[in-house]
C-alpha cells in the first residue's frame, strides 16, 4: 500500500524565514514545529521537507553548509521525537529556469516515486503561493500556515485549509485524513 505524506515547506513553515539562510546559527525552529511533526510521525504520515534553496546559486551557501543547516534541523527535531523523512531541494536560482524549483511539482513527484507515496492522499503545506502550487500541481490536498512572511491571504480559495501554526495544521491533517 502507498505511503501518505506531509510536504512541509521549510522557511516560513518550519524555520523562521531568513533570508537565504546561510549559517547553522541563523537556522531557528518555529514554536509548536516539533510537537506538529511527532503528531504527523505518530499517525504514520512521511514528514518530506520540499524547499527552494536559490542561496546555492547565489553563492551564499554550499550544499555541504545546507547539509549541515538539515541535518541541525534533525537533530533538534529528534530531540521531540520527531522527525524528517527526506529532504527534497531546489539548489538553482529563479531565474534559471530548472525544472525541480517549486512551484514546479517536480520534486514532490520524485519523492512521491522514490518513496512510494500516493499524492492523492498526501497534503503540501506551505507559507507561499508557490506552495500551493506545487502541492496542487502534484494533486495533493493544500494547507496554508500563516507563520511566514510569504503569506498572501488571496491565494485562500486556493487551499484546503488555512491554519495560524504547523501544529493546527497538522491537526487538521490528522482529523481530515480520517475522513
């Protein structure tokens, strides 16, 4: 049987957004961002972080410095007992015109064929239309969180659900999957 995921965006969603986060110093958790993720871990949903990553091709940051910059973002999750099932990234500007920067679906389709995932059944959530988009694009249910600077309340009639944090989404997340 396909696995069900949550596609978290991660500046906006959940880290503070920084502008082309850059140091593992900068890198902050949102508040509640743990307990949403253990409780997406506890009703068995893969938890894939999806994230347009440009600072790469800016030169701001290297991949071995993202690493790191995830591989925090795991450790400080764990320690919830929490946890991130794979890291999906965008290293290319914008203007590069790629094919796996959001809100191009590609990289949710990867994941969604290197892990087994049903789209159909799996949420996107997101701070940013592109988000949406992508999550849309991809066939999967959308959730707006309202915790980042990208938030557009417009793109609204766009989503399935808007909620203030990570944790209320999830919280929905569970109760709709039920459904």
């Amino acid at each position: 049987m396909a696995e069900i995921a949550v596609f978290l965006d991660r500046d906006g969603t959940i880290a503070r957004d920084v502008r082309y986060c850059c140091r593992v110093e900068d890198f902050e958790i949102l508040p509640t961002v743990p307990q949403a993720i253990r409780l997406l871990n506890q009703h068995g949903f893969k938890i894939i972080v999806v994230t347009n990553q440009s600072g790469i091709a800016r030169g701001y940051l290297t991949e071995k410095t993202l690493f790191q910059i995830h591989q925090y973002m795991k450790d400080k999750l764990a320690r919830y007992d929490a946890r991130v099932d794979a890291i999906y990234y965008c290293p290319h500007h914008a203007d590069d015109g790629c094919q796996c920067r959001k809100p191009k679906p590609v990289l949710l389709l990867r994941a969604a064929k290197e892990l087994g995932i049903d789209l159909s059944r799996s949420y996107t959530v997101g701070d940013g239309e592109i988000d949406i988009k992508a999550g849309r694009a991809a066939s999967c249910r959308t959730v707006l969180v309202t915790t980042g600077p990208n938030v557009k309340r417009g793109i609204a009639e766009s989503c399935d659900y808007i909620a203030d944090t990570l944790l209320e989404a999830a919280e929905w997340i569970v109760k709709d999957a039920r459904l």
